[in-house]
C-alpha cells in the first residue's frame, strides 16, 4: 500500500526590506498589550459575533471598548 502525500509550496527565500521592519517597531502602540482569556456561553458568544460582524467591527475592540468604559 503507497500512500502519496503532496507538499505545498516551498516558501520565499526573499529578505524582508529592513527599513520596513525598523517602521513597525519605530511606530508601534507604546502600550504593551496583554491577553485576557474569559469563557462566555456560546449563546452570548454568537450574539456578539453576528453584532460585531454587522457592524463591522472585530470582536476583540468592541469588548476592549466596553472594558475601557467600564474600568475608567
């Protein structure tokens, strides 16, 4: 029995424009960011996610909103 497995494609050897990278950490947020993980009950969760995709908006800034009005 041969089994054929398939690969994908190699990636790019390019180098990365040094400039670019020196950007990113020139201009990046000076707050540090930390994760906060919460368990919430699927149906809160689906409520959240169908709200935000209509509106638009990652899930993520939309509870840090609400947790930034409520912890002024």
């Amino acid at each position: 029995m041969n089994k054929k497995v398939a690969f994908g494609v190699k990636p790019s050897t390019a180098r990365v424009d040094a400039s670019k990278a020196d950007d990113w950490v020139n201009n990046r947020d000076p707050e540090a960011m930390k994760r906060l993980t919460i368990d919430v009950p699927a149906s809160l969760h689906a409520r959240i996610k169908s709200q935000c995709a209509l509106r638009g908006v990652k899930m993520a800034d939309e509870v840090r909103e609400l947790l930034e009005k409520h912890f002024q």
